[in-house]
C-alpha cells in the first residue's frame, strides 16, 4: 500500500511494524460475480467455513497477538448472520476492524449495526461509473446500491472510502470516480491493480500495459497533489508505485519518502499483510492463493511466527531475479509475487508489471 498523499503532505510517521494486517475472508459468497474476483467467489452455498465459536477463537488468538487491524472480507463479508457479533468481539478485545464490501446490502438498519459493533471504516468497491460497474459486477443496479450504501454510512458518521480496481476497461473513468467522491464527501480512494488470481486470471488481457500504468500513474501523483487536502489517495498491488512516488517528490522528501517506504511498502505478503479464508487456511496475502496451514490444526500466530516460507518472504530482496533481482530499488519494492509467479511460474522472477 503506497500512501500517496500522507507522504506529499509529510503526515506520516516512521516506526517499526512488528503486527501484522489480517485479511480475513470470512465467507465465500457474494450476492455479485465480479470479473476480477480474486477467490471466484458466488452465491452458492459453501461448506466447513468457521462456526461461530471458531471464529470467535480465532479473533482472540488475534487480539493476544496484538494485530494492528482485522479487516473483514468475503466474498461479501454481509452475508455472513454473525459478522455484527463477531465485530464486537473484535471491538471489546480491543482490535481496529474495518469491513470490506460491494456495499450493496447496507441498509440504514445495516449501517447503524456496523456503526454499534465498532467497525472503524468500511471500503466500497466502485469499479467504474454506472454501467461500467454494474458490468464488472454482472448485476444491473449494483452501482446505485454502492453509492446509497456509501451514504447510509455517512449519514451513520461511519468513515468510508471507495476501492477501484484500475484496468483497461475503466481507466478513463477514473477522473469521473475522483470527481463523484469529492461530490460524495468521501475522503479516501484506494486504487488496486488487477492481481491474476480466481478470475482475474481470465480477464489478465484487459491489465494495463506498462505504458499505460505509467501515464496513469503520472495522472494520479498530480491529482493526488492538487486534492492532498480534500481526497487521501493510495494505490494498491503495485509496489513500483512507491518508486515512481519517491521520483516524484522533491530532492529534499527524497530521504524521507524512502525510510518510510522501506518500513511500509514494496510487496507487503508475509510481512505486514496476511490473510485467512473461510475455512482458516492461512495465505501470505489474500491474492496469494499458497497455503501455509489452517488455524484448526495450528494457531495463528505459531504459523506467523515460525512458517519458513513466510520467513523467506520477509528477506525476498535475497531470492528476487531478473530485473527485480538488479534492481536498486528492491528494498522498497520488490515488486508483486503473485504477478510474477503466474506469468513466469517463478515466486521470485520479475514482476510484470514494473514501469519504472
């Protein structure tokens, strides 16, 4: 996660993260079917996801850990009858939850029991404007149900942002997105780069080139310059985001900029990000679908804490090849494993998708 714009207005603080992020995938099914969606989630039923007191066990082990944030996830994580209980347990063991969802089932009803339980922020998925998102999600009406969500929870005093997965496709509407939550009084866009996994796979000929990612990302940096004081904006899975960032800043941030994106950056799996399905396998990231065991025959932080290759993943600098590998800037970066992987069946290969 690169913070753009805390780092243009010289808001962020450098200290060690030893917690990590938990991604927690607490249902697969989702009343949408994304193009994009990294576990092929649907609104059939799924099996042996975790009980109630499963869940409620592994949140305890989480907050015993000290966990710096618990976001729930799905599927669409709404559709799960206990998330409002599991989210005050999350609240009284003194963890900061956040929810993400398509937002199109958040009621006034809904919201009002997002706010009771202790969620902390809730990110909305908007792909496009109207028919560009109702098109990514195959459901007619989805973006409207999106945006009233998103003011449901403004009205509910509920900090919300918006999350844009940036492709071919929609890319040209991204101006348009910017300019709906400044209209919205939203204060926060995170914008994703598609990650090939579940059925992103199928869709990987609509990513953006390399020339393309580039002229994006020279539009973001300089609206995220003009709007630093209204819109917080970051970018997500793309770790030569930070390098560009750190290109563009002035000579004088240059050394500031990279102590904080070499404490906070580059490729986060494993080493401030993990992530748990529905069923308590344990993944490096929630795109990356390699398991490194389930909470019901482990605990969570014992696999956290003493997994080898999660180990190997917080030193990946060493192992990185090809231009990843040259690079002068992989201690920053280290560009995207997942991406690498699937294009050049190799976890330490070059990222495709590096611009710089």
């Amino acid at each position: 996660m690169i913070r753009i714009t805390k780092l243009l207005k010289k808001e962020v603080a450098i200290s060690a993260m030893s917690k990590p992020i938990v991604a927690w995938n607490i249902t697969n099914r989702c009343n949408l079917n994304c193009c994009h969606c990294y576990i092929s989630a649907s609104d059939r039923p799924y099996q042996n996801e975790l009980s109630t007191e499963e869940s409620k066990g592994l949140i305890n082990d989480l907050a015993n850990m000290g966990i710096s944030l618990l976001l729930f996830s799905g599927g669409e994580p709404l559709l799960r009858p206990d998330i409002f209980e599991l989210g005050a347990l999350a609240k009284e063991r003194k963890i900061e939850s956040a929810i993400s969802s398509n937002g199109s089932l958040i009621t006034m009803d809904v919201a009002k029991k997002i706010k009771d339980s202790g969620f902390s922020y809730v990110g909305i998925s908007l792909d496009g404007l109207n028919e560009t998102h109702n098109r990514f999600r195959a459901v007619n009406g989805a973006f409207e149900k999106a945006l009233n969500g998103l003011r449901l929870l403004k009205k509910e005093g509920i900090k919300q942002g918006v999350r844009f997965t940036v492709t071919k496709l929609n890319v040209k509407e991204l101006s348009g997105i910017i300019e709906l939550v400044l209209e919205e009084g939203i204060k926060r866009l995170c914008i994703y780069n598609l990650v090939y996994t579940g059925r992103g796979r199928d869709i990987t000929g609509y990513d953006l080139d390399n020339s393309e990612r580039a002229a994006y990302m020279e539009y973001l940096l300089k609206e995220a310059d003009r709007l630093k004081d209204r819109l917080e904006i970051l970018t997500v899975c793309n770790p030569a985001d930070g390098v560009r960032l750190l290109n563009y800043m002035p000579e004088e941030e240059k050394e500031r900029t990279r102590e904080h994106l070499l404490m906070y950056s580059g490729c986060s799996a494993g080493k401030r990000l993990v992530c748990i399905d529905s069923k308590g396998n344990i993944y490096p990231c929630q795109f990356w679908r390699k398991s490194l065991g389930n909470i019901r025959e482990e605990g969570f932080s014992k696999i956290w804490n003493e997994d080898q290759f999660l180990i190997k993943l917080r030193e990946k600098e060493v192992h990185l090849t090809g231009r990843c590998g040259e690079c002068e800037h992989k201690d920053i970066c280290g560009g995207c494993r997942v991406r690498a992987e699937f294009t050049n069946k190799d976890i330490w290969a070059e990222d495709p998708s590096c611009y710089i």
